[in-house]
C-alpha cells in the first residue's frame, strides 16, 4: 500500500511544470510535535507528501509518514492522508511567501488500523524558483485515540 500511494506522489510531482507556474508542489517534513490528552508526551513525525493545484489555490494531494514518540521510536506507526488544500497564491506581491489551509482523511496503522481527521495550516517561502521551505502546524485526531490530539509543527523542504 505505502509502494502505490509513494508513485501515485511521484506521478503527480513528475507532470509539474517550472517554476511559479507549476500545479505540483512536493514536500519532505520532520515535525517534532506532542501528543496531548489531558498529559502529554514528546512526538517526532516525519514523511512525504504532494499537491496538486485543481483551480487557482485549491488543491488536493496525499501523504505519508511515521508518528512516534521521541522516548521510544520503535513505538510508532505509520499516518496515510488524502487532503484538500487552498494556497492564498497572490497573499504577497513578490509570490515567495505563500500561505495555505488544509485538512482531510487520516489512517493510522501497525498492527491494525484506526481512521481519522487531520487540518492545519502553514506557508511555503520559494527562496528559489523551484525550491522552498515549508512552515506549517497539523493535529492529527483518530477514532482509536479520540481524546488525543497529535500536533506537530512541521519543518520541510518544498519543490515545484
């Protein structure tokens, strides 16, 4: 399963085209981040994602990753999300700082599975014209973990 979502990603970051006018955005992340139900416990998640751009800043993509505790990484498992996303592509004039909103479906799995939601927001600065770095904060919440919130501040590198 992990095999076809990482080409379905892949696919979708090949067919970008250059530069400000591409449709695709990529990113890589590892977000140091908490787990919080009334105690909380250090996290670490890290992963791989991408968009796709449908029309002017709404997108939708997918991506995929490994939460776990920072005390104990073997602990963890792994997070798929499929999103919707919307880019506020013209926030600044020179088009470097680019924020965004997202949010969609999660599954957590090991053993077993749990589904989920997840939303955040953050932005993307395009210090080059195809490379960037990408600020954002996500909770995770599952349906096996319903009082607990994974919240992570993600850092990245982004790539259109």
């Amino acid at each position: 399963m992990m095999l076809t979502v990482m080409m379905a990603l892949m696919s979708v970051i090949g067919q970008a085209q250059s530069g400000r006018d591409s449709k695709a955005i990529g990113y890589l992340f590892g977000a140091p981040g908490v787990s919080a139900n009334g105690g909380s416990t250090a996290t670490l998640h890290i992963g791989v994602g991408a968009e796709g751009l449908v029309y002017k800043g709404l997108g939708v993509g997918g991506e995929i990753g490994y939460l776990a505790p920072t005390r104990s990484l073997g602990d963890g498992f792994g997070v798929l999300s499929v999103n919707g996303s919307y880019h506020f592509l013209n926030a600044t004039s020179s088009g470097k700082v680019v924020p965004f909103v997202t949010g969609g479906w999660s599954l957590a799995f090991r053993s077993g599975s749990s589904n989920g939601v997840n939303f955040g927001g953050g932005v993307d600065y395009w210090f080059k014209d195809r490379v960037g770095l990408r600020f954002e904060v996500r909770d995770h919440l599952f349906n096996d973990f319903s009082s607990t919130h994974f919240v992570g501040f993600r850092v990245g590198l982004s790539f259109r």
